[in-house]
C-alpha cells in the first residue's frame, strides 16, 4: 500500500511540472501571435503636417524666383 501511495505522488508531481512547462512554453507564442496595429489618425497626421511642410517649400521657392527675375528685370531696364 505504501508503494502505492508512493507511486500516485511521484505521478502527480510529474504531471504538475508538465503542465506547468507547458504554460511556460505557450507564454513564449502568445507574444509571437499579436498583430500590431497601427493608429490611422497618427498617420494622417504625418500626410497632412507633410502636405503643409511641402506646400510651404514651394510657395518660399515661387518667391525667390519671382523676386531673382523681377531684380533682373530691373537690372536691364536700368
């Protein structure tokens, strides 16, 4: 009887440190099966403040050209 005893307690032990291995090991792949998502209004954001620093590159660059041929222009008519 105590052999068997002995026998049941050995086995549950094994069985409580399978599982808890198991638990270990399906912790590791819950981490790799999360999908990242991203914020939309974040990236909408990024286009428009984009949008705003391009807009306003060209409009600086339409002024300088404006102001080269216009100096220009003087400059031959004088």
């Amino acid at each position: 009887m105590l052999d068997n005893c002995l026998n049941v307690i050995v086995k549950k032990k094994f069985q409580d440190n399978n599982l808890e291995n198991k638990k270990s090991s399906s912790d590791i792949y819950s981490g790799e099966d999360k999908i990242k998502t991203t914020n939309v209004n974040i990236l909408l954001n990024r286009v428009r403040l984009n949008e705003k620093k391009t807009l306003k590159n060209r409009i600086i660059f339409f002024i300088a050209l404006s102001t080269l041929i216009s100096l220009l222009a003087v400059y031959f008519v004088i």
